[in-house]
C-alpha cells in the first residue's frame, strides 16, 4: 500500500513533469514561428533562457525521483 | 524577410529580476520540507502512521514546490517584447494558464514613455514603458510593459521609429 502511493507520486510528478516540458515546447515553437514570419533569421529571446531552465528542471526533478526512492527504501523503521 | 518588408529592430525578454520573487519563494518552501523530513526522521522511532503522514506530506510538498518554481520560471521566461519598424508585439504566456499576445502598429502611437520608480529600478536598470495611442493612461494594462531592461533605451528606440498617422 505504502509503496504503491509512493510509487504513484513518483508518476504523476513525472508526468506533470513532462506535460510542463511538452507545453513549452509548443509555446516556444509558436514565438519562433511568429519571429520567422518577419524574419527567419532571427530566434526570440525566449528561446535561451527557457531552454537553460528547461535543462535544470529535468535534471532536478531526475534527481529528486532517484533521491527521494534512495530515501524512501533506505529510511529506518519504514514499514513497507 | 516577409513581404511587406517589415523588420525587426529588436528582440528582448524583460529583466531577470522577474526571477528574484519564485527564487527566494522557493528557498523558504524548500527549507520548510526539508524541516518535515528531519521531522519524519525524528518520528522514526514513533508510530508508524505519523512517520507515514510525515514522510509523505515533505516528498508531495517537495514535489509541488518544484513544480510551481519551475512553472513559475517557464512562463516567466516566456515573455517576448518584439519591436519591428511597423509593431511593437508583446507576448506573454504562462504554461496552460495564459496565452497573451498584444501588437501595437507604431503608426498608432503617438509616443512612448518610461518610468524608472524607486531606488531598485533605478539601480538594476529596469522599468515600465507606457504607449501613448490616444485614450490609454499610464496605469493602463493594456498599453504598459512592466519589467522591461533600460527602459530609456527602448523608448528611444520606438520613438524614433514612430510614423504617425
């Protein structure tokens, strides 16, 4: 029971996860589309720092999943 | 290049200070689960249920403050301000919640002003700029920029490529 809930949380946190980065994706496709009908040489501002923030989150919530399981599996008295 | 030969004169997102709020926000959240978890590891001992309820209660929080920060950060960093010689387009979005786009043809303003207030705006070199179109007051949502980096510059900028009607 326990480590289902658990296990659950971890889903639907990486699920939300990947809806944040796939949201993104279509926003940012939009501003790149809407900058190229003036001039298709030219790339928004938008672009290079949501793609560096993008980059830290995946690597942040990969690292919390793994961390919290370590956490999870390895905390005394926890009865599983 | 599109047809009508319009240009870009320039392309910017506003001042990282946007970013200063969610940041210290998230410290404090952070901080406070990691007060829950030293908590659940105090319960260790305990009955199980509170070191369940503990436990359970740090990792979702910790989960859902990451989540706020990063949304808070994406939809902040999706703020594009882009001056052409015929518009000014603004953008703003924030992931699934809002979907902005303002285009102000620059034949339709009649000037452009901006305003440094307070000592933090004057020192991080930010500001609002305000579109005059003819009706539209300063306090006008629909015809101000906030957060926007050396507001003067940008003023300028547009004003000197204003064409009025």
């Amino acid at each position: 029971m326990v480590i289902a809930a658990f296990i659950a949380v971890q889903i639907v946190s990486l699920s939300i996860t990947l809806l944040f980065i796939q949201q993104y994706k279509q926003i940012s496709l939009k501003h790149i589309r809407l900058l190229h009908s003036i001039d298709d040489s030219k790339y928004p501002h938008c672009k290079i720092h949501s793609s560096v923030i993008v980059w830290i989150y995946t690597i942040v919530m990969i690292t919390l999943t793994i961390g919290m399981s370590v956490l999870f599996y390895s905390f005394p008295n926890l009865d599983l | 290049m599109s047809s009508n030969s319009e240009q870009i004169v320039k392309i910017l997102s506003t001042h990282w200070v946007k970013y200063a709020r969610p940041l210290s926000m998230y410290i404090i959240l952070t901080g406070a689960c990691f007060l829950l978890f030293m908590l659940a590891g105090e319960l260790a001992e305990g009955t199980p249920i509170a070191l369940h309820g503990v436990l359970f209660t740090a990792m979702i929080m910790l989960y859902l403050v990451n989540h706020w920060f990063f949304h808070k950060l994406l939809s902040e960093a999706m703020e594009d301000i882009i001056i052409t010689n015929q518009r000014v387009i603004w953008l703003k979005e924030s992931l699934f919640i809002q979907d902005d786009m303002r285009q102000i043809p620059l034949n339709r303003i009649r000037g452009v002003e901006a305003h440094k207030r307070g000592i933090r705006q004057t020192v991080l070199h930010y500001g609002t700029i305000w579109f005059d179109t003819g009706g539209t007051g300063s306090q006008d949502i629909n015809a101000t920029i906030e957060f926007v980096p050396h507001p003067n510059d940008i003023a300028r900028l547009i004003n000197h490529n204003i064409t009025p009607e």
